[in-house]
C-alpha cells in the first residue's frame, strides 16, 4: 500500500520549522516534564523510544539528553521537509520518513519502551485514529508505554479584563474560522481517543489537561505562535488555492490585524491534553 493521502494543512518551510521548535520549548515548559513522571518510573536503563510526526525532531533530541546515553530514540515523520540532518543529532537519535498511518515495518514491531506522538491532529481524520493508535501499539513491547500529546481548539481568543479593557479580537475570531476550516477535526481525539486506545489494545489510559494560559507570563508568547499557526493555515490555503482562500493581500492584511489585537491585549489559548497508556502486557 503506497502512502496515506497527506492531508496536513500547514505549510512545510522554514518559518514554520521555527515557529515549531520555538513552540515545542514553551509548551515543555508550559506542561512542566518532557516525558510524563509515571512513563520515566518505568523505564529500562537503555530505553528504546520513537516518536512518530516528529516535525523537526525537537522533542526527541531533547529528550534524548534526558536519558542515559545508551537510549535509542527514533523519530518519523511523513515528510523530510523540517528534520535536521544526521550531522546535528545526537549519536543516539534518528531520525527519518515514515507515515504514521501505515503500519510499521516487521522489524520496528514490538521494539520499543516508549511510543511519543505529539501533536498529529491538525493531520487527522477521525477514522485514522484506529490505524495511528493501532501503528503505536505493534511498534511497543508488552507493557510499553504510549505519551499523546493534542492540543484543543487554539484560537479560543480572550481578553483580561481589568487588565486590557478595551481590547478587540474581531480580526483574530474570524481568522482562526477561516484558518480552522481547513482542520474540521482537528479536536477530534479530545473526546474519542480514550476509547479509541482501549480497542488498540491499551490499558491504564490516563489524561492530564493543563492550559496554555497558565502561566501570565507565557500568554504572549503563545498567542504569537497561534496567530502564526493561523497564519500559516490561511497562506497555505492561498498557495493551493484552496476553494473560498482568501487572496495573499487579505491574508497579510489579516496577520497584520491579529498582531494589533495582540499588541492591544487579545491573547489566544487552548487547552494542552497529555494522554498516557500501556500496552496490555
Ligand atoms: C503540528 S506538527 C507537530 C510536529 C511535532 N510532533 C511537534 O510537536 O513539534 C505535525 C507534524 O505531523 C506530520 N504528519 C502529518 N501527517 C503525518 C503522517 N501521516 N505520518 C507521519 N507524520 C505526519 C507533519 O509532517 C508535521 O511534521
């Protein structure tokens, strides 16, 4: 079976792999751990971890430097676009292309500790879920453990109030519609991956939910990566002249008018969902 259809809607080019490495560092920092406590609890002395839709491989290269230098820590993702080379990865990283909606090859089955999958929503239809979910669970050994990570609805847009009265967010609503449009189901899994693990042969499903917002301090800076995210969707659509894209001009103007939101106090957030799970052993 050739690849699954690329649905992903965000562009692939070199300012979203800035926009994704700045946003992995303040959503580690966000969410407090790179590997949940409850997963490190169980780890052999030299795990062996893979992350699948690894985008520019920041998570598992800082995770690597976490654990001991005998790990192996494999990393996949549909396209080469954004991945590092070999040269500027640790020894023990690698990384390369697979689609996570294929199954894996016989000899990655039942290899690894830990199976990490974060943030593949914006690329998933529902019924991919199974097969993703199912591609996890064959790469673990029994008893292994899976780390999802998705982030909610990212442009539920707030203002303080006391705080910036007065601030608009008109420009921002509408264009995280328009952005949205081309992700219909991108906040699927909230409600439906929990048994979605059980069928794929999971056990002890566990959730933590925390929010971008959390921290004051950090609200700008999210909100900046949203209204690129946003952005970027919105351009995206432009250059594959997507059918109801707004033109380049509107879509600059847009970005333009989210920034001055921002500047006047509107900020974005969403929910930040960490699942974790074991295989049956
Ligand atoms: C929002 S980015 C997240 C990247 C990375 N996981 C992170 O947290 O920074 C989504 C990634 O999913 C990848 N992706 C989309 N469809 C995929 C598929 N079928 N198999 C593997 N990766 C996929 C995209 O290429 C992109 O790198």
């Amino acid at each position: 079976m050739g690849p699954s259809k690329d649905i992903y809607t965000l562009a692939r080019e070199p300012t979203e792999t800035e926009r994704l490495n700045a946003q992995h560092k303040q959503l580690i920092s966000c969410i407090g751990y790179t590997l949940h406590p409850s997963i490190v609890a169980t780890l052999p002395t030299a795990p062996k971890v893979a992350e699948l839709a690894t985008g520019t491989g920041a998570f598992i290269i800082d995770l690597a430097k976490e654990l001991s230098p005998d790990a192996q820590l494999d990393g996949t993702d549909y396209s080469d676009a954004a991945l590092p080379c070999q040269g500027q990865l640790p020894s023990n990283v690698r990384l390369g292309v697979a689609d996570a909606k294929q199954a894996p090859p016989e000899e990655s089955t039942g290899k690894y500790d830990v199976v990490c999958i974060r943030y593949i929503n914006p690329a998933m239809m529902p019924e991919d879920w199974a097969k993703v979910a199912a591609h996890a669970a064959a790469l673990l050994k029994p008893g292994g453990a899976l780390q999802f990570a998705g982030m909610g609805d990212f442009t539920q847009v707030k203002t303080v109030l006391g705080e910036h009265p007065g601030a608009f967010t008109a420009v921002t609503e509408r264009a995280g519609r328009l952005g949205l449009a081309s992700l219909p189901h991108a906040s699927w899994f909230v409600s439906n991956l929990f048994s979605v693990l059980v069928e794929a042969g999971f056990r002890d499903m566990r959730r933590e939910v925390t929010t971008q917002d959390r921290e004051p301090g950090s609200r700008s800076v999210f909100t900046k990566m949203s209204a690129g995210a946003i952005y970027a969707l919105l351009r995206q659509q432009y250059l594959s002249k997507a059918e109801r894209a707004l033109g380049e001009e509107e879509v600059e103007e847009m970005r333009r008018g989210m920034d001055e939101e921002a500047r006047k106090g509107m900020y974005m957030r969403c929910d930040l969902h960490q699942f974790v799970a074991w295989k049956k052993g």
